[in-house]
C-alpha cells in the first residue's frame, strides 16, 4: 500500500527526532536520601546496630572507651532501614567523671532526612566562647566546646551528601565520634567479572580547541539538513506526478 507524503514526512520526522535525543545530554536526577541506616554511640567501639534495606531492624549496646572517651551506663544503637538512633551517657578522661547524656537521631521521611541531637556538657565547659555553670544540654548546631582539662570538640554535627545523612553528638578535635546516626547508605552493585574487564566506552569526540562544533552539534546539523533534503525530495517527486497528470 503506498504511503502519503504526510505519512513519509511524519516518519522520518520521527526518526530524526529519536536520533537527537541520542545525542543530547540527559538532565541529572535529582539525588535523594537512599534507605538503610547505622547506628552507633561510640564509632570504632563496635557496638554497632546495622539496618541495610530489608532489615527488620537492629539494635546493640554496651560500654567502650575509644582515645580516653568512655560510653556506656549504658550506650547503644538502633535501628530500622529508614531511622537510626545512636544514644547513652559519656566521660572524657581528664576531664568529668560522672557520665553524661547524649543522642543523635535521624530519620528518613520520603527521601527527606529529618534530624536532632542533644549533647550535655559538664559545668565549666566553654560554649561558644561562654562557660556554663552547671551542667547544659546543647543542642544548636556545630557548637564549638573546650570541655574542663582543655580538650575541643564540636556538637550536633550534621553531613549530608545529597544520599546520606550522618548526625554526629561529639566530634573531638582529634577524630574521636560520640552518638553517630546514619541515614541512607550507598551499596555497591554487584559487577560480573566480564563487565569488568570490558573496554570503556570512548568519550566524545570534540574539536581541536578551536572553537568548532563538538561532534553532538555536528550531528544535530546533519539531522536537520538531511530533513530538509528528504522534504524537497518528496517536494519534487509530488511536482513531477502533477507535471505529468496535465501534461
């Protein structure tokens, strides 16, 4: 059955079309906070409460001293694949020895993270350049605090990544981390050992820095010339039939 020129200019429209959205940039997705969380109250104590997505939940607890900081009374995790809560009392050496509270919390609503954390500091702490006299919970963000005996720290941190959120009760100027709280965590992809070894694809082809076309433009040029060419075609074909039905 013979095709109508309409049909033919609508089809290779179609095709050329098809053809440019090959060559032009995708949009970037928009990154989000990814399920499965952690929870700790002592980081490299390992107590440890694991929830990757699929979990029913998790939860740990006990006591441990990491660089002179003491949790426990006692001190755990837990957690679900979307929350985490890493809570307990704490001591620092040289500094107070009657424990403590802290927490850090987050939770993964819709791809939003929604976090809190409370860290109470002894009496004679110094608080953002004002010492406390008595025992104060703080919780405004990234506090800087110089604890009695002189050791720094900075409370109620908060790192997000755009696909993880971590909230940190105590982070001490030397690495040492009270009460961290996951949410959303990267899992690798399993890869077969032939998609390893396979070449990488090649990168586009670009001008010599001279200004010119990259190669997509040329492309997107071509499309659109060989459009034009395909339509006087059909143009002059449709003349020639009308030529010879009056002739």
């Amino acid at each position: 059955m013979a095709v109508s020129v309409g049909k033919r200019i609508s089809l290779l429209t179609g095709i050329l079309l098809g053809g440019l959205a090959l060559v032009l940039p995708a949009s970037p997705a928009q990154a989000q906070i990814q399920p499965g969380a952690q929870a700790t109250p002592l980081v490299g104590s390992g107590i440890i409460a694991d929830c990757p997505p699929g979990s029913a939940g998790d939860v740990d607890s006990g006591t441990a001293t990491v660089n002179g900081v003491t949790v426990g009374f006692p001190a755990g995790g837990r957690c679900t694949p979307v929350s985490a809560d890493a809570e307990g009392s704490y001591t620092v050496v040289g500094s107070f020895d009657s424990p403590l509270p802290f927490t850090a919390q987050c939770h993964n609503a819709g791809g939003t993270a929604q976090t809190s954390s409370a860290v109470t500091v002894p009496a004679g702490t110094v608080v953002n350049g004002v010492t406390v006299a008595a025992p104060t919970v703080v919780t405004a963000p990234n506090a800087q605090v110089v604890y009695p005996g002189g050791r720094t720290a900075t409370l109620n941190v908060v790192q997000n990544t755009g696909t993880v959120v971590t909230v940190n009760a105590i982070v001490f100027s030397d690495g040492t981390i009270v009460g961290q709280a996951i949410c959303g965590r990267s899992y690798p992809l399993a890869v077969s050992v032939a998609e390893e070894s396979a070449a990488p694809l090649p990168s586009p082809v670009s001008s010599d820095g001279d200004g010119g076309p990259s190669t997509s433009l040329l492309l997107i040029g071509g499309a659109f010339a060989l459009a034009v060419l395909a339509q006087l075609a059909i143009g002059r074909k449709v003349w020639r039939r009308k030529g010879d039905a009056t002739g």
